[in-house]
C-alpha cells in the first residue's frame, strides 16, 4: 500500500460507525433508486452536515471486502451513462466525482434494507 492510500485509510478509520452506517444506507437506497448507479451528489445534501466530510472517504470503503464488495466503480456504457461527473458541493468547484454502481452482493443489500418496495 502506498503512503497516500495508507493515509486515506487511517483517516477512513477514524470516521464514527455512525457515519459509516448512515452513508453505507444512503449509497444503498439511492443506487436502488437510480438503476444501481449512484455518485456523493445523489445523497451528500440528506446527510447531516458533520457527515458530509466523511463521504468520500466512507464511499471509497465500499467497494473493499472488509466492507461488503458492495459497489464497484460505474463501467462505461456506450451511448449512456457517464463514469463521472462534476461535484455538486460548493467547495470542490465542480471537479469530478466518480459514479458507482452496485456489486450482485451489493444489489441484495439494499433490497434487504429496502424490505424490497423500491419505488419505480
């Protein structure tokens, strides 16, 4: 691991469980509710504003074992979707933000916190 992706995960550990559980949901309902596409801009404003912060760092988590394989970075589909798109936040002056989809393990999760009633 190098030392940037050795700092992002410690300060990655040291984000609330709370946080972590709250966005881990929000990525969830907002990919189910989206084609299982999703990106921070979908769901960055229902959070609380302390965990904001916390998005990418929590986002960039998800796609790990330790926390599920539930997304994975968005494959290109030709004539569609986009794999990124500008940041919607204030403070990033719209640079890129990366779009996500949802794993088959991921697909599960949500329909499980989801009780399975998406909305079409």
């Amino acid at each position: 691991m190098n030392s940037a992706h050795r700092y992002l995960s410690e300060l990655a550990d040291q984000v609330s469980d709370w946080d972590v559980a709250l966005i881990r949901q929000a990525v969830l309902v907002f990919a189910r509710l989206n084609d299982g596409r999703v990106s921070a801009n979908d769901f960055r404003d229902y959070l609380p504003p302390t965990s904001q912060g916390a998005v990418g760092l929590v986002i960039r988590q998800l796609p790990c074992k330790k926390h599920g394989q539930l997304i994975r970075k968005a494959r290109a589909v030709p004539g569609g979707w986009s794999i990124t798109e500008p940041s919607t936040a204030e403070s990033t002056h719209g640079k890129p933000i990366q779009v996500w989809e949802l794993t088959p393990a991921g697909w599960d999760a949500a329909r499980q916190l989801m009780g399975d009633k998406a909305v079409a």
